[in-house]
C-alpha cells in the first residue's frame, strides 16, 4: 500500500511537472476567462443553492432520481409553480451585473400589442429579415423562423394566421455573457431551477439548435476576441496560431488573417461562429480539400462544463473532450469560450465562375451529361487541393441552370490551377455546352473569398433542407456514378434545389485528426444539399407533404445510392432518419458515454444532439419539429 501511494506520488509529480511545462510554453487565456467564478464566492451569497456547482465530472448521478425524490420529467415552463419569480430573475441579473436579457422576438416593433411596436423598426427588420446580420446580432433570433414557430414574422402572414406576436421557440431569458463567471452562474441557475438551457452564438444551424421555449439562453456573441500567436509552441504545434473568442464570425477570421499574412481554415459563410457550432460540427472549409476539416485544426478549446467547471480540453488535458468537442455537435458537452486554432502561411487563390443552363441547343440530357462530366472530376480536383461550390436549380419544365460559385484552386496560381480544370471544360465544350468562364487569381483567401462567394440569403419559412456526403466512390465507379446521378436528377426534376459541394477532408499529418468529426466526412468527395420549397402562403398540410417528400422521397433515394454514408448535422434534415448513423456515424456511442460522463442529467439538449433521444419537446406537429413546446425526458 504504502509502495503503491509513493509510486503513485512520483507519478503525480511527474505530471505536474509536466503540466506546469505546458502552462509556461502555452499562451494564456483572454482577460475575461479568468473572471471564473469559485466555490467560497457562490458560498458566500445568500442564494447559494442557486448557483452551486455540479458534482464533478465522471460522479455517478441518477438522471431520474435526485436526492431520493423522482428528477421532473419535464424541464421547468413559464406559467409553472415552481418558473422563478420576478424577484428571482431580478437577483439572477444583479448576481449576472446586470448581463440578463428579457427577451422581445427581433419582430415585435410590428406588432402594436408590444410596447417595442414602432413602425420604422418594422420596416428595418422586414427589409433586413433575409440578412444574417441581422439574427445573429439579436440575442435570440435563429435563421430558420419555421422551427420557432413562426410566432414573430416581421409581415403580415398572407393567410393572416399570424396576427399576434408571441415568443414561440424563443428563449425566456438570454445572459448576454462577456466573461466566464457569467457563463457558469447562468449554468448553475438553469441546473437549479431544472429549466431547459440553450446556447446561442450565431444562429445558423438548420435546425435551430441555438433556441427552445421556456430556456435561458446563453449569448456568445460577445466574446469577440482574436489573438495571433505567431510563435505558438504548444500542444505539438510550433507556429502561427490564433486564439479566438466563441462568438468571433468567419469573416473576422478571415480578415484577422489577412492583417498577419496568414491563413486560417474557415467556411464559405461570413457569418457562421468559427469558435461556435462551426467546429463543434466538423467545420467544412474552402481550404478543406487541402488541410482539412475546420475542427481538425484545433489545438485547444476552453469550456465551463454542465456542471460548471471551467476547463482547458487539449490533447493533454480532457484528452476524451478535446475529442468530442471537435466534430460532437455543440450545446452538448459545455460552453465553449475560446478555441485555438493553427494558422497557416498565406496562399495564392485562383477562381473560376461559370454558368450552364437548358436551351434550344441544350437538352435536358445534355445539361445532366455536362453535371456528369463535372462529377468525374471530382476525385482528381479534390486530391489537387481544389473546391467547388455550386448550385443547380429547376427553372420550368424540363430546364435547368447550373451556376459554379465558384471553383476555388486554393494554393494554387492561374498556371497552375487553369491546366488542371482544362480537361473538365473541353468534356463541356465536346458535350456543345457553351460557358463564358471567367477565372481570377487572389493573393490570398480573404481576397478570393470576398471577390467570389455570393452573400448568404436566410429566414425564410418557406423552404427547408437536407444533406448528403456522398462517398468518392459514387463518382469513381461508372454503375455507382449512374445511379447517384439519376437520384441526384430525379430530385431536381421534381422541383428541388441543389447546393453542391466538391470537397474533401484532406489526410494532414501536421494535425491531430483524431476527433469526433461524422468518418462520413473522411469518405466524400461530394457534398450535396438538397431543398424543398413552397409557396410564402402554404397551408400547413401543404408544407408536411413538401417536408415528407424531402425526406422521405428525394433523400431516401440518396441514402439509397450510398449506404452507410452520412450527412453533416450542422447542415442536415431535421427528421433526418436513423440520425445518430447520419449526423455522427461510428462515433456515436462513444460520444453519448461521454455525453453521460460530462452531463449526466441533461442539462444541455438540442434536437439531434448527442444524447437527444431522451427527450421531446411537446405539441410538435408530425413533421415540423418546432421549438416552441415544453421540453421533456421521454417517458
Ligand atoms: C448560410 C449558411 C452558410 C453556411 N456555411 C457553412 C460552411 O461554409 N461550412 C460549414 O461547415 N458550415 C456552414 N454552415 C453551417 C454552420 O457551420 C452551422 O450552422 C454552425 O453550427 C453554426 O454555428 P454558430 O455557432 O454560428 O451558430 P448557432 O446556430 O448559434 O449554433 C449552432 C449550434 O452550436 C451550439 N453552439 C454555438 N456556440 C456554442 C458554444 N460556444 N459552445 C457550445 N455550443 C455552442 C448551439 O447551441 C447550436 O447547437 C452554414 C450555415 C448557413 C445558414
């Protein structure tokens, strides 16, 4: 025993030798992480109960019994007994510094039953509505009003359905937080008084992850610090790097990067939380085909766990985290305040835009064969480095226009990337496919991604989507190729709208891509979005049969033609079925162990997040999943 406790002694202080040696070698973290909240502070109030702490990770905890008595089926819901009172929620913000946010929907300026009704307002929002700006700098609005319930929208509902303005699927409260100690007082009260937490960055997800009726969201989009770290030696990297806060956009990155002559892996949306649920997701990149997924370039990320803690998640540190939280999906394992992310050196871009469609000289064959032809390349470009990102729409009976927005050669110059497309523009040429190409170099990514990608159009109710990562093969193999590609055509021609991805997740020995990220995502070369959309005037039977077909017909064909492959869950159906395989493959069960390790009595959710068969939010009509119902555990 007493050998065993000496061994066991020398270990400890080997360890935290070596632990010390990675905090001096590390940066630190921002000023307003170390604003953490400690267990004589919370001791030291009146209402202590309130804001305590869990118990510590990996505890054993019942999540049906607490403290001998049955835990609430259902979270917490205004208008219960036991929904704090007014005076609570006033010592909530006092305790906060005054960072609660009693929430008014971002439409209530139109509706003369709120005193926020003020007709110039009105017509801001109703003119911005289709803007991601504008819900992202809201702190509970999300971009797709069909999951809230459509409860707010800024013009008069043609069916007048809607005459009134309610929160819907709109947090109760939001804690606009600016430091760590808020984030972990806001989790410790929603434990304590059992009412539904959600976390919100930007509001992109298409599920609308980030709201839920009756919770208290908390509100990320402060946390705006990027640090660059050109000397970073740490957590096995040496190099460039950057520090950014969880509520710092894309395009923040992109044009901090461009300051330091470096380049950092980020989507093709501006507005999307690069800290936030981007790399919770698995983070698709233009740079994707040459180094890699968003979260493979994390190095550490910093998170206040469901019971409060605040921890470092490295390869050395929460090792099991650290894997999750890269590719797990987000509002499931914590709150992330900062991630870490490598940088790399700055690359030339060159670009190429395009535009095909039916016509007199074009048949409908024709346009698929010149789709086809692209398809064929799919595998070569990728493995080059290149990216496509392009669209194909339905424009009338037996019409099509494809659009490529644009085919993107990062690290790659004019001579360089023009020879590689060539062969793929002579096959369209062969097939009488007229295009009027137009090809651009960049110094680096800001400039190409500002002089090419179009900007983002979101919040319409009207339209919804789903997603297929299809593996290379599908494009390899002949027979596979026919058969994807008559799916692909079926669904198009059937009205639906086509957003597709050529891309891979690069193999990069200089990261760590050991994480949690869909192994669907290591397979694809062809990553396609699927939508369906409906008149702004739809009846709701209208919109459960377009939903249903979606799923049930255009989608069930894809899966069809690429078994055991999966969709990205940041960007997937929201009855996606059999969604654990879909969203999070092989990883799955390993992920929900440590969901019950990190959170064992739910106090985090979102709808397909690890974890998120136990529960259903109530009054959802069969096939619109809204948010706007109570949240509770299945019985
Ligand atoms: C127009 C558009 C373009 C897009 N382009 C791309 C693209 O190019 N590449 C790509 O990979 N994806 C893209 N996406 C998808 C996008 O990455 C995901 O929607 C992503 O989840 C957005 O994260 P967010 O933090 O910005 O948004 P939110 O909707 O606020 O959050 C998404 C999820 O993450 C959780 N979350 C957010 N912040 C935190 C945090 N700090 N800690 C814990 N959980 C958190 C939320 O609770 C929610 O569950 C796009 C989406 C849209 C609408």
């Amino acid at each position: 025993m007493v050998a065993v406790t000496l061994r066991s002694t020398a270990v400890a202080a080997v360890l935290a030798a070596l632990a010390d040696q990675t905090r001096a070698t590390c940066p630190s973290r921002f000023s307003w992480e170390d604003n953490v909240l400690t267990k004589a502070a919370i001791d030291s109030t009146n209402n202590a109960e309130l804001f305590d702490f869990g118990p510590v990770e990996g505890t054993p905890v019942s999540s049906k019994i607490i403290g001998g008595i049955p835990r609430p089926r259902c979270k917490t819901f205004p208008g219960d007994a036991l929904w704090p009172s007014t005076s609570v929620w006033n010592l909530f913000n006092l305790t906060l510094g005054g960072a609660l946010i009693k929430t008014v929907p971002l439409a209530a300026p139109c509706y003369s039953g709120w005193p926020q009704y003020n007709a110039a307002q009105c017509e801001y929002v109703k003119t911005n509505w289709n803007r991601p700006q504008l819900h992202v700098e809201d702190p509970t609005s999300a971009m797709f009003p069909l999951w809230q319930g459509q409860t707010c929208m800024p013009s008069d509902h043609p069916s007048q359905i809607y005459d009134n303005c309610t929160l819907g699927g709109y947090a109760s409260y939001s804690v606009a937080v600016i430091k760590v100690s808020q984030i972990q007082l806001a989790l410790n009260f929603a434990r304590a008084t059992n009412i539904r937490l959600v976390v919100k960055n930007t509001g992109h997800d298409f599920a609308d992850k980030s709201m839920g009726a009756g919770s208290l969201s908390i509100w990320t989009h402060k946390l705006k610090d990027i640090q660059y770290i050109p000397n970073y030696t740490c957590n096995g990297h040496s190099g460039p790097a950057f520090r950014l806060g969880s509520g710092v956009e894309t395009e923040e990155v992109y044009r901090a990067a461009e300051a330091n002559n470096v380049t950092v892996v980020g989507g093709e949306c501006r507005t999307v939380g690069m800290a936030g649920g981007y790399i919770a997701g698995g983070g698709h990149s233009p740079m994707s085909s040459l180094v890699g997924m968003g979260a493979d370039q994390v190095l550490s990320l910093d998170v206040v766990l469901p019971n409060g803690r605040f921890v470092t998640a490295s390869q050395s540190s929460y090792p099991d985290l650290f894997w999750a939280l890269r590719g797990g999906g987000g509002s499931t394992y914590g709150v992330v305040t900062s991630v870490t992310v490598k940088a790399y050196p700055q690359i030339p871009v060159s670009t190429l835009g395009f535009a095909f469609a039916t016509s007199p000289n074009v048949t409908a064959d024709t346009f698929w064969d010149g789709v086809e032809a692209y398809t064929t390349y799919f595998d070569t470009f990728t493995a080059a480095g290149a990216y496509g990102y392009w669209l194909i729409v339905n424009i009338g009976p037996g019409q099509f226009f494809f659009s490529m927005n644009p085919l993107w050669g990062g690290n790659m110059t004019l001579a360089q990337f023009q020879p590689l497309i060539q062969p793929f523009l002579d096959d369209l040429a062969d097939l009488g496919i007229p295009i009027d190409p137009v090809w651009n170099e960049y110094p680096s990514l800001y400039q190409a991604h500002s002089g090419t990608f179009p900007p983002e159009n979101v919040g319409g109710a009207d339209n919804r989507a789903a997603s297929r990562l299809f593996p290379k093969d599908n494009f390899i193999n002949p027979a596979k190729r026919n058969e994807t590609m008559a799916a692909v055509r079926y669904a198009v021609e059937a009205g639906g709208i086509l957003i597709g991805y050529n891309i891979r997740a690069a193999p990069n020995s200089a990261v760590n891509q050991t994480n949690s990220v869909n192994p669907a995502w290591r397979e694809t070369t062809g990553f396609f979005l699927l939508a369906t959309a409906w008149p702004a005037d739809a009846s709701t039977a209208l919109i459960q049969s377009q939903s249903n077909i979606l799923t049930n017909d255009w989608m069930a064909r894809w899966r069809q033609v690429s078994p055991g492959a999966g969709s990205y869950l940041s960007e997937g159906d929201i009855n996606e079925p059999n969604w654990q395989q879909s969203f999070y493959g092989s990883h799955y069960l390993r992920l929900l162990q440590l969901k019950k390790k990190y959170d064992p009595t739910g106090l985090f959710y979102a709808h397909t997040a690890v974890g998120s068969e136990d529960w259903e939010v109530e009054g959802q009509l069969p096939g619109l999943p809204t948010q706007n119902g109570r949240l509770c555990r299945k019985p």
